[in-house]
C-alpha cells in the first residue's frame, strides 16, 4: 500500500512538472505534414508508373482480335433473285461490288513484342528517378520550412509565458509594497489613498497577466494546428545559438539543379520518337470469307515492323529550343534566389547587433529602475517620497521588463530566421 502511494505521488509530482520540448513539436509537425505525406505517395505513384513503363515498353502485348463483317447482296443470276449474306462472288446482283468488300470472318490471339524499347524505357526511368529526387528535394525543403514556422510559433508561446511570469513577479512585489504601505497607513506615515492606488495597480497588473494569458493560448492553439497537436503543457525553455555560415553550395538552390536535369531528360526521351522502332508480332487463328467452313481456315502469320520517323515539320528543333529556355529560366532563377538568401543574411546580422545594443540598453534600465525602486522604497518609509512617485518608477520598470522579453525572443527569431536562409 506504501508502494502504491509513492508511486501515485511521484506520478503526480512527473505530471505536475511535465513540459513540452521543442524538438517534440518539430517531430510532430514532420510526421503530420500533408505536403510530406504528398511528396512521398508521390515516389509511390512514381514505383507503379515505372513498373507500368516496363511492360509497355519491353513486355509482350497480347490481344484477343475479332472482326465479322456481313455484306449480303440481291443475287439475279439464272433470273432467279436470291438473298445471299455472305457471298464471295455473283454475276449480276444488288448491293457493294464484292471485288471492293466482301464477308468475312477474322478472330484469333495476336502478340506483339517490342524490340528496340530499351532506350525508351531506360529514358522514362531517368525521368522518374529525377522526380523521385525532387521529391525527396521537396521533403527537405518542407521540413526545413516547418522548423522555421515552428521554431517561431514556440518563441511567441514562450515570450506569452514569461510576459504572464513577469505580470506574477511584478503582483509580488506590488502586494509585498502593498502590506508596508498599509501598516505605515495605519501609523499615519501615508495617506489612505495610497493603498488604494497599490490595490488599483494590482487589478491594472492582473488584467495585463490576463491579456498575456490570453496571448499564450491564441498562440498556443496555432502552434498545435500547425504541428497537428493537442498540448496544454507548459513549453520548456530553448535558447537558439547563431551558426556559422555555410560554404557549402546552399540547398535551396538544389531543386534548380534537379529540375535543369530533368528538362534535358525530358528532351532525350523526345528523341525515342525520332529513333527506329522495330517490333515483331505475330497472331494465330482463323480468317474465311465463308462462315460455314471457318474450322478450316485455321492458321498462324509472322512478321516484323518497322517506323521511323524522317521529318516532321521540324518539331524536334522546337522542342529542344522549348529545352534550352527552361534551362535559361531556370538559370535565373537559381542566381536570383540566391542573391536573395545571401542579402537577408546580411541584413538579419547587421539586426542582430542592433538589437544586442537594445538588450543591452534596456538591461541597463532596468538595473537602474530597480536601484531607483529600492531609493524611492527607503525614502517612502520616512515619509520623504508619495507612492503616486514609486508607482510612475514601477510602472516603467514593469514596462522596461516587457520590453526585454520582447527584446530576447525577437533576437531569438532572427537567430532561427538566419538559420533559415544559412542553409
């Protein structure tokens, strides 16, 4: 039974201090993405269309064939008139010129087998193997995403979460100065009012504690829809340290690459049309004019075909032309992005030493409104300071407390922004 209670109560105490972890919702955020989940069935589709473009272009086709045709004729030779449906020849009848058309029967099993697919196969399966690539590309680019997207919900959650800690550290000390102004009330050192002022400014502090309360949950609820989450637990605390920057060719840029490739594997596989195509076929069964004795005319054919195509209004040269512009505009594409990502690392550096200066500047301040405090609570005690005085210095160094906050989770995000585009 002792057992049993100490394990209900370390189970309490687990629970009461459990926290969420940052890389808990960046795990999350990965394995619920749809874009993700896409771009993997996207490698499924493209293992059943390759399985697909094997049979077609190196497997055997086979086909059951049928054609019955009836051309029946009027027939007035010997001056008798006689309905024939299937007749093969007449001297003088009604209906089509049976040297032109004429009944027939043909059914039977043709198979054909390429001979000369292998370079088309081999060409649609670089195209598929590339397209894997960029979808592997797309997963990184995806995830490499979410880390920002949720690396910067998490900051405002947790900047939420200290600006409802300060509004509990400042209603401690605002009670605490509340008691000392009291009893000096009742020794007539103070007027009344003024702890009335304190009870006032206790009410204006739990009031800003609840628009930050109100703050974290609007932010929490949008870090659970974007991770796929139902959290309600306290977000553990993460401090972002600033890379160096990469020499490694940026993997932005890798999917240009990739799609460079897959244009010119795209334009080979045009080529296939314009090559030789070679294919044999061969079918058996039976073929008559005369339906009564088609048992007869049992039978097996063979042969070989052959196409090549020797002009076709040129369209080969348009689409390599069609080729060499998306290789262009891929090309710009590449060097623009990159001067992009290369600028915004340059400015989110020089924003980061701005806003060390700030941080440091408003820790300054706030180490002087908190010496200002400790004078202005000495003097009130004599009687030389009115808390109206102690509450103006209050109210800023509440402010000034706010403002670091903000100051520490904006330099934060800049940090995972510069991680971002440092990639």
């Amino acid at each position: 039974m002792k057992r049993l209670l100490l394990l209900l109560f370390l189970g309490y105490v687990l629970g009461a201090n459990a926290q969420r972890s940052l890389d808990d919702f960046l795990h999350q955020a990965v394995l619920t993405s749809p874009m993700i989940k896409t771009s993997k069935q996207s490698k499924l589709l493209n293992e059943q269309e390759q399985l697909r473009l094997k049979a077609l272009y190196t497997h055997a086709r086979w086909e059951l064939t049928g054609d019955l045709l009836f051309v029946p004729i009027l027939s007035t030779d010997n001056g008798k008139t006689r309905f024939k449906a299937d007749a093969q020849s007449a001297g003088d009848y009604y209906g089509y010129d049976l040297g032109q058309s004429s009944s027939h029967l043909n059914a039977g099993i043709q198979v054909i087998q390429p001979l000369t697919g292998q370079y088309a196969y081999r060409n649609s399966q670089k195209i598929l193997s590339i397209q894997d690539a960029l979808s592997d590309d797309n997963i990184q680019l995806t995830t490499h995403e979410l880390q920002r997207q949720v690396t910067e919900q998490y900051l405002l959650c947790l900047l939420d979460q200290q600006n409802v800690a300060l509004c509990h550290t400042i209603d401690s000390l605002l009670l605490r100065q509340e008691s000392t102004v009291r009893a000096l009330s009742r020794q007539g050192l103070v007027s009344p009012t003024d702890v009335h002022l304190l009870e006032i400014e206790r009410k204006n502090n739990a009031d800003q504690r609840l628009t930050a309360l109100q703050d974290y949950e609007n932010h929490y609820a949008d870090l659970n829809v974007l991770c796929g989450t139902h959290d309600t637990l306290p977000l553990a605390p993460v401090t972002l340290t600033l890379t160096a920057p990469t020499n490694q060719p940026s993997a932005f840029l890798h999917q240009y690459q990739l799609k460079k490739q897959e244009a010119e594997a795209q334009y080979q596989s045009c080529l296939d049309a314009y090559r030789p195509q070679l294919s044999f076929y061969a079918d058996a069964g039976s073929q008559t004019g005369t339906y009564l004795d088609f048992y007869k005319r049992w039978g097996v054919s063979a042969g070989l075909h052959l196409s090549w195509t020797l002009q076709d209004g040129q369209q080969l040269k348009r689409r390599r032309r069609e080729m060499e512009i998306s290789r262009e505009t891929l090309d710009y594409q590449q060097h623009f992005v990159d001067q992009q990502r290369q600028t915004r690392l340059r400015q989110l550096l020089q924003l980061m030493k701005t806003q060390d200066k700030r941080i440091r500047q408003t820790d300054e301040q706030i180490r002087s409104y908190r010496v200002l405090l400790s004078d202005y609570e000495k003097e009130m005690m004599v009687g030389r300071r009115s808390v109206i005085d102690q509450l103006k210095v209050f109210r800023d160094f509440h402010q000034a407390c706010t403002q670091r906050n903000l100051l520490n989770i904006n330099k934060q995000i800049q940090i995972n922004t510069y991680h971002y585009w440092n990639w």
